[in-house]
C-alpha cells in the first residue's frame, strides 16, 4: 500500500509468498457431477509411494473421471484422457520431464504440456510445501487448475496467458466443489485452507497481464476459483480476454517498487484509520441519509494494558470494535505487527477497515452480533479498498500497490482464532462479501 461487544480475533500464518505455477502452452479445468465410469488407474513416473504423489495419484483418478462425464455437457464430444504421463519430478536430480529442458523448468512449479500431453509437478519442492502450509486438499486443487489446461487443449480454447490461467482456476473451482460433496469431502476449513493456498501461485506483485507468462493476482484467481465453486463448469466456458475483468495494479513509483508495495506499519496504523473516516465522512451520508460523526481514537494496547469496552474485558481479543464506547482497538505489540511481516501491509489495513464497517453498520441500525452483518463489514472493507483504488476521494493520500488485494484476501482467510468462523463465517464466504465490496460499493453491503 502506497502513501501513498465486537471483537474480531486474529491468529497469525505462515507467510504470503508469490510462486509461478507455469504452464507450457495448455489449458483447463471444471465440476460438479460424479460420473458413473471410474477412471484407468493412475500411472506415476517417479516414486509413486510418496505421500504427495499418492494423493496426486488419487486426484487425477478422481479429476479425470469428473471430466469424462462433464466435458460432453460442455464441449459437445467426448473427454480424451491424458496420454503423455504423469511425472513426479525431483528436479535436484532428475529425470526431467517432457517440456522441461533445465530443472528450474519445474522447481517450484506444476505444469500441463499441450505439446506432450503430459502433466508434470515439482514432487521435491512445491507440493510438499504447499501440502505442510496448507493441508492436503491443496495438492488436488492445484492438480485441478492445471486439468483446466487439458480441457482448454481439447477444446482448443484460444486466448492471452492471463485468460487462460484464471479460467483454469474457474473449471479448478467446479471442480472442488464436485469434490466436496462426492469424493475427497474436505471440510469448510480445509477448503479456506486449499484456497489460500492459491495466493501462493499468483503473479509476482507488478506483473502486467499482457505479460506472457502472467497468472493473474491472487484476487483475481480466488475469484475465478469462487465463479467455479458457486456456478459450476458452465459458468468457466464463456472466459474471454478482457471478460472476465483482470484486476492490474501497477507501482505508484519507485519507491513503492523498491518497497515490493509494503508501507511502513506506523503508517498503516496511524494512517489507515483517517483515511476510513474520510470515506465514511462521505459515503455513510450517502447510505443513510445522516452525517457520519468520528469514531473515538483508535487504542493500540500492550497485552499487559488491554483496554476495557463498557464495562467488561476483552482479553484474548486481538483486534474489535467496541460498540459501548465506540472505539477500535488491537493488539500492537504482538498480533498486529505479527500480521504485518506474515501477511503485508494491506492486510493491517484490511483488518482495520472490517471494524470500521461494523461501525458504520451499528450506526445504520444492524446488529453486529449477528454473522450477517459481520460479513457485511468485510464488504464495506471491499469497497473502502476500492475507492483507495479509484482514488475517487481527494483528500485520500492512499494508494494501492500490486498485491494488495491479495493481501487483504490472505487476511480475511487466514489470521483469524478460535470462535471467529462462528461469529464471522468461513473464510470462503468472507472473501465473497469482500469481493462484492470491491466491484459493487458500499450500498451492496447493507443486504449483503
């Protein structure tokens, strides 16, 4: 980010980092139906009793068996199954696959190769990691996206890099959701976990969506990831370039590059909370007809000194909005800055900004005890963001960085602590009401 009784607890993560998951000219993926045929059984080159190629192993029987019911429904002709191979690669000490000439061709990455027909994977590097951070139905997720290459290569499916990848993420989506209520049967939890696994194969912060080999943000994949889940295969067949809209953030300058987009946290703290009054100032007339009047300072507390709302404690809150005495509070010794080095500077912000939302709420007459109403302030935090990304308000000094969304969906899947998915939803649902607020403003948010 460029310079440019509620309580909301959050639990810090393993960090945000940006991998490439590439692929060398394919395409890919859907779900919904279980199919009646099961699938051939899975053929690993590499070493197939390994864990994570086990569980990969499992997902392409259970991917390609989806696909040979659905694609018909889609394309008009039957699904040809992947006659390349399937390769669990060490690139420390190969065999290569075919498509790969060097080891950095597959470190780090999992790959369709429309030229070989073959799909292959980082079985050293990348899955493992994923898998340890993220649990273990990220491994078929990713194994989904690049099954959205295989079908763009039998549907011969034409566009930008960029059109191509988020699709896949879409058909990844139809996918998971298929899985969820007929075969691997993840949980809520280990889904948000599969997702946020996603940012981990974004673009790197500043990549321009012409670029050849762009993926697209991690907004912008989770959001085709959701089209999938909630729509289904059908709703991924149209994707065309420039539809749906790839969100592209570029640096304000050179120092926000040299920074990778990451602002100081005395700025976030001190900052953000001014900026969400200006907003307010003028939105909140807007919604309800009523000037908007400023919150009580916000109060960064030491554990040792939390402070109190109305009478009673709030220890063991890390971040919340009390309504009594209508102030924010949060952790700033350890909670917030912990934040801040794991999940970047938007993710403060975007913290910050849901408690300014169930402020605005209260004043609008909802309750804030109520899950609804929580999701509704992530949405109020979507469209504060988007207003910092339209710059429609002058006063504003904010900027958004490349990345930035991808740090405030990080935030809203992940730093969260015991008791939140009950008073706030799942991560899954937060990011969709966060979404809404970023394309659809504020008046989306008060029935959302």
């Amino acid at each position: 980010m460029g310079n440019k009784r509620w309580k909301v607890r959050a639990a810090a993560v393993a960090a945000v980092a940006a991998l490439v998951c590439a692929g060398c000219g394919g395409s890919s993926h859907s779900a919904t139906a279980p199919t009646s045929t099961p699938a051939p059984q899975v053929q690993i080159h590499g070493d197939a009793s390994n864990p994570v190629n086990q569980l990969v192993a499992k997902a392409i029987t259970d991917i390609q068996g989806y696909w040979s019911g659905e694609f018909a429904k889609l394309y008009g002709h039957d699904y040809t199954p992947v006659k390349g191979g399937f390769y669990a690669v060490k690139p420390s000490t190969g065999p290569l696959p075919p498509c790969a000439a060097v080891a950095d061709d597959i470190a780090g990455n999992a790959f369709y190769c429309a030229k070989a027909d073959d799909v292959a994977w980082d079985a050293e590097g990348l899955l493992p990691s994923l898998r340890k951070r993220f649990g273990d139905f990220v491994i078929p997720v990713v194994l989904a996206h690049e099954w959205g290459h295989v079908v763009q290569a039998r549907a011969d499916f034409t566009a930008e890099t960029v059109t191509k990848e988020i699709q896949a993420d879409c058909f990844a989506g139809a996918w998971a959701a298929h899985a969820k209520a007929d075969t691997f049967k993840p949980t809520d939890d280990e889904l948000d976990q599969a997702l946020a696994g996603f940012l981990f194969l974004r673009d790197e912060p500043g990549t321009a969506k012409q670029d050849p080999g762009a993926h697209g943000s991690g907004f912008d994949r989770v959001n085709s990831f959701r089209k999938g889940f909630d729509g289904g295969a059908a709703a991924c067949k149209g994707y065309r370039d420039g539809d749906p809209v790839v969100v592209e953030i570029p640096f304000n300058n050179a120092a926000d590059m040299a920074s990778g987009g990451n602002a100081p946290y005395d700025d976030i703290v001190n900052g953000v909370p001014p900026d969400l009054e200006d907003y307010y100032s003028q939105v909140f007339p807007q919604l309800t007809g009523r000037p908007w009047s400023p919150l009580a300072p916000v109060r960064p507390f030491q554990p040792q000194t939390q402070p109190g709302c109305g009478g009673q404690s709030t220890t063991g809150y890390l971040l919340f909005y009390c309504v009594p005495e209508d102030y924010v509070g949060f952790d700033n010794v350890k909670a917030m800055p912990e934040i801040y080095t794991e999940g970047g500077d938007f993710a403060v912000a975007t913290l910050i900004a849901t408690q300014y939302g169930l402020a605005a709420l209260y004043r609008a007459g909802q309750d804030p005890t109520d899950k609804r109403v929580s999701l509704r302030a992530d949405c109020m935090a979507g469209s504060w963001a988007a207003s910092v990304l339209l710059q429609n308000r002058p006063e504003s000094n904010y900027r958004l960085s490349p990345g930035d969304l991808d740090k405030g969906v990080a935030a809203l899947l992940l730093f969260r602590g015991n008791g939140d998915v009950a008073r706030q939803g799942q991560g899954s649902s937060r990011i969709d009401a966060y979404r809404d607020g970023v394309y659809n403003g504020a008046k989306a948010c008060l029935s959302h």
